[in-house]
C-alpha cells in the first residue's frame, strides 16, 4: 500500500525505472536544521537538488508537479560513525571485511575496497532514514584502516562516495590490544607504536620531499597525510587516561583527532574543550561493561552544556544485526535531557560539519543535494514510522514499516 501511495516518486531499487526528476515534498512539519522549523512547509526538488524551500503559502509548486505528503520532513540523517557496507548483514566470515587483526598496524586498508553498497543493511539503514554514513573499518586493532563517506543509493562503492578517505582509525585501551598475546600488549607499549608510525611518517613525508621518486609505503603515505593535518585520527577509547594519551599524541604531533565511545569524556570536559576536539558519543545500546562500565546516556547532553562538538552515531556493533538504529539512539538522548533540536543537528549537520560534506548535506537549503527522510510523526518517538528517503532526488520505501 505505501509501495504504491509514493507513486513515482519512489523507486524501490536503484536499478528501476527513474521516478520523477522535479517533484515537491510537503511536510506538515519541515526542519531544515539550518533555519526555524517550517509548518505546512514544501521542499521543491529539481535534478537531484533542493530549488526551494518555505511555507506553502509562499512556494508556488508547478501544476502537475508531483507531490508527496509527510507529518514531518527533515534532512536525510547523517550516522557519524558505522560499519555498515563492511559488516554484512549475514555475520559469517565472508561478509565480515570490518577489521583484519593480522598486523597491529595497517593504515593502508582501505574502506572503498571493501564496502558494499548493495548489502541488505544498507537499505535497511535507508528505510530509517539514514542517507549518509560514515563508514570503515572496525575498533579493535591499534591502526585498523581507513573510513569513508558515503550516500546510501546501494549502486556500488564509486559511484555512492561522498569521501574516500574520511579518516583512520585507531583504538587505545582494551580493545587495542593484540590477540593471543601479540603486541601491543599494554597500554604503553600501543600509545609508543603509534607514535613510533607517526615518527615514520614524518621521516617518510621529508624524504618524499626530497626525493620525489623514492619509493611508496602505503600506510606511511596514508599517516604522512595525519600528520599534514588532511585526515583525522578516529581514536576509539573509552577510559579517561585512554582519552588522555590521545589528545597528548594529537598535542606531540599536532594531529585533527575525534575522540569516538569516549563513556569517560564527562570526567574531563574541560580538558576536551580545551583541545578542540570532536567527539562521537557511545551508542546508548552499547553494553554497558568492561571500559564502559563508567559509561553515560547523558553523555550527549554534557557534552552540549561543555560547548564540546559532537555527533550522534550507531558505532560498531559485534553481534547481529551489526549495526544499531541512530533516531533510537537520538531519541535516548533525548530523554536523557539533549533538546530534540540538538539531537537533530547532531544527527544531520553538525554530522556533516564533522565529516566535511556540509556544503552538499546536512540541512534542507537551496543547491544542495536533495537528500530528505519523510516521517509519520516525531523521528525520535519509538512509535514513528520513516515513511521514505529521497537521495539525490531518488526515493526509495523499502525498509521497516
């Protein structure tokens, strides 16, 4: 029945037949996050960007133009950090590409190589009105690989990224340590591994200076690029003195680090504010034991009271499904004392100030890509149904009812 009310808007899949190029969306709420909340409000959609968007009684919407009705309108979200498109939905070997633990160090994995974009979490994730996500490689080794940015068309890897190489990450504490007693095997010893990498690679980036032609390593290369201040550090850690020596490695070598999980981030807020720092709070759906047993769901919030940037995210989740619902996660948030406009932004443009894309996503203005989730109520109640996404224009209405 819903397949069938979008009409041509929506295509089920990407490889159907085209659904309309100009259309209108009409929202009895419209949150473009970078302005007030709009009611009774159009969003005009014109080859995959937004023309126009304001109250109906001042955008004039072309007759025969096609519509589609929604309670609410807003960006399509934005999951600040996940696994998807390398966590597979089948969670055997074969679909599980999210973190190769055979050397402690491997920046040079790289995310595109591995994602993909047709896997059934993807368009799970676009049936609750996830349109941009953050994915890569997986916490749990020292230098786990490369992350990526990428739209949820479900096409293929070149085609659906946003950014190549968003960042690298890298785990302290715990879940850094090398398997079956491989190094590292302390603290210590991972947080002297990564700054003996970055002395590498600052020794390689001179030398490739100097001598153009020398040869390539392509995990110095990638951290000659950290160390330039081109890609962040993705620094997942939980305990407070993990947190410490990463934001004293980003002090040493003057690194761009997000501090991600972060559970004892409320013990240090000054600290973190101080460094500028972004951080990606732990999802509230996290088990909360081992390095999270300090952890918080009012993390959101005293990270918003600190004036600490922040975003929302569904992490990486080692059991099935492989990943969780971020609008739950908001919604938690929430509940925990976040206003719902915060939680909004974190999940729409303050995600994408993060990740760098905020000129083309993140918010509902003129010329940007028209990316938007339709909703049958309040996005952030347990009840309320995503109804569809539009990608570029492109609808789609597969995922939970």
């Amino acid at each position: 029945m819903l397949a069938l009310s979008l009409g041509v808007l929506f295509a089920a899949l990407p490889q159907e037949a085209p659904p309309a190029t100009a259309f209108a969306v009409r929202g009895a709420k419209v949150y473009p996050v970078a302005g007030a909340p709009i009611d009774d409000g159009v969003v005009l959609v014109r080859d995959g960007r937004i023309v126009q968007v304001g109250p109906a009684a001042t955008v004039a919407v072309p007759a025969g133009m096609a519509e589609r009705r929604a309670a609410v309108v807003t960006p399509g979200l934005i999951d600040a950090h996940a696994t998807v498109g390398l966590t597979g939905i089948l969670n055997v070997p074969h679909d599980q590409d999210q973190l190769d633990r055979s050397a402690a160090v491997q920046p040079e994995l790289r995310a595109i190589d591995a994602y993909h974009a047709r896997d059934p979490l993807v368009g799970w994730l676009r049936g609750l009105g996830v349109t941009t996500v953050h994915t890569g490689h997986a916490p749990g080794a020292l230098v786990a690989g490369q992350t990526m940015v990428v739209k949820l068309r479900g096409r293929s890897a070149d085609q659906d990224v946003l950014v190549p190489l968003a960042m690298v990450a890298v785990t302290l504490g715990d879940g850094g340590r090398g398997p079956g007693g491989k190094s590292p095997g302390t603290r210590a010893k991972a947080v002297a591994m990564l700054r003996e990498q970055l002395l590498k690679a600052r020794e390689y980036a001179a030398k490739r200076q100097r001598e153009p032609d020398a040869a390539v390593d392509l995990g110095l290369d990638v951290l000659a690029r950290v160390l330039a201040r081109e890609v962040p550090l993705l620094v997942t850690a939980h305990r407070a003195h993990d947190l410490q020596a990463a934001l004293r490695v980003a002090d040493e070598f003057q690194l761009r680090v997000v501090l991600d999980g972060a559970a004892e981030a409320y013990t240090m807020l000054p600290e973190i504010q101080r460094a500028g720092v972004w951080v990606l709070p732990h999802p509230a759906m996290a088990r909360t034991t081992g390095e999270l047993a300090n952890g918080t769901m009012e993390l959101p919030k005293l990270l918003l009271d600190a004036r600490v940037p922040f975003a929302l995210q569904s992490g990486f989740e080692g059991y099935v499904p492989k990943t969780r619902v971020v609008t739950f996660e908001a919604g938690v948030a929430v509940g925990r004392g976040l206003p719902a406009a915060a939680a909004l932004r974190a999940l729409t443009l303050d995600a994408a100030r993060l990740l760098g894309v905020d000129g083309r996503v993140g918010s509902l203005e003129p010329g940007k890509d028209a990316d938007l989730a339709l909703w049958d109520g309040d996005p952030f109640e347990y009840t309320t149904h995503c109804l569809g996404t539009v990608i570029d224009g492109v609808g789609y209405a597969e995922g939970p009812r």
